[in-house]
C-alpha cells in the first residue's frame, strides 16, 4: 500500500515539475510568458522529488 502511494505522489510531482519548467509550452496563463529563475528552481526540486519518491516505491525498503 505504502509502495502505491510514493508511486502516485512521486508521478503527481513529477507532472508539477514539468508544469512548472515547461507552463509557455502547454499555454498555462501565468504572470509571465517564460518561466522565470523560480519556477525553473522549484520545478527541478518537483522533478527531484518526484523521481527519489518513485524510486522509494520501486526498492519499498522502508523499515530495513
């Protein structure tokens, strides 16, 4: 059960990472039109933790 959720989260932040990177390409109205020094940083941080989430639900090695 544990191992479906890190796979859910981990997919679900990696989408947010993507959204933030990549909002002019897919015409998300924001601010502005390119992303700026924020969303790239906070964006790189969604793809990172979305990626060890995914990761932690592949290896499901958590009380070891």
């Amino acid at each position: 059960m544990r191992a479906i959720m890190d796979y859910g989260m981990g997919i679900l932040m990696l989408v947010a990472g993507v959204l933030f990177l990549f909002h002019d390409k897919f015409n998300i109205p924001r601010g502005s039109e390119a992303p700026t020094l924020l969303d790239k940083f906070f964006g790189g941080l969604c793809l990172l933790y979305g990626s060890w989430r995914v990761y932690r639900g592949y290896k499901k090695n958590y009380f070891k």
